[in-house]
C-alpha cells in the first residue's frame, strides 16, 4: 500500500515541499552552478520516476516539487541578477 495514497493530499504536500524548498534555497544558498543543477534534477527526476514505477506516486510528487524548487530558484536568480 503507497504511503500517500490520495493524490490530491500528494499534490498539496508536494506543494508545501516546493514553497519550503524555494524560501530555503533563495535565503540560504546563493548560486547553484548549472551543471550541477542538471545532475540533481536528472537525479530528481529519475527518482521520482522510480518511485511512480512501484507505486508510490504520492511521494513522486514530493520529488518532482524539490526538483521545480530548484528550476525556480535558478529562474529567480536569472530574473534578478541580470
């Protein structure tokens, strides 16, 4: 049985994730340099693909908002320092 089994409960938890993880990155962590940033969404990605393959896709959700955190974090540095 998947952990989060209701996936609507899994898109607001992965949103909560998301704005957790944005306020944490844009506060705390100044750059990230993109090759790196594409290993970690790769890395997210495949994760949360892993995790949809067994059936827990509720928790790939929380995943994939880790993953957007970081894309809007470089979004909001590129947006800002230019």
């Amino acid at each position: 049985m998947a952990l989060i089994p209701d996936l609507a409960a899994a898109a607001l938890y992965a949103l909560v994730v998301f704005l957790l993880f944005l306020g944490l990155l844009v506060v705390f962590v100044e750059t990230i340099p993109p090759r790196l940033l594409m290993v970690i969404l790769l890395a997210a990605i495949l994760f949360a693909a892993w995790l949809a393959w067994v059936g827990e896709a509720g928790l790939s959700f929380l995943a994939l908002g880790a993953a957007a955190a970081l894309v809007a974090n470089h979004a909001f540095e590129w947006l800002t320092t230019r």
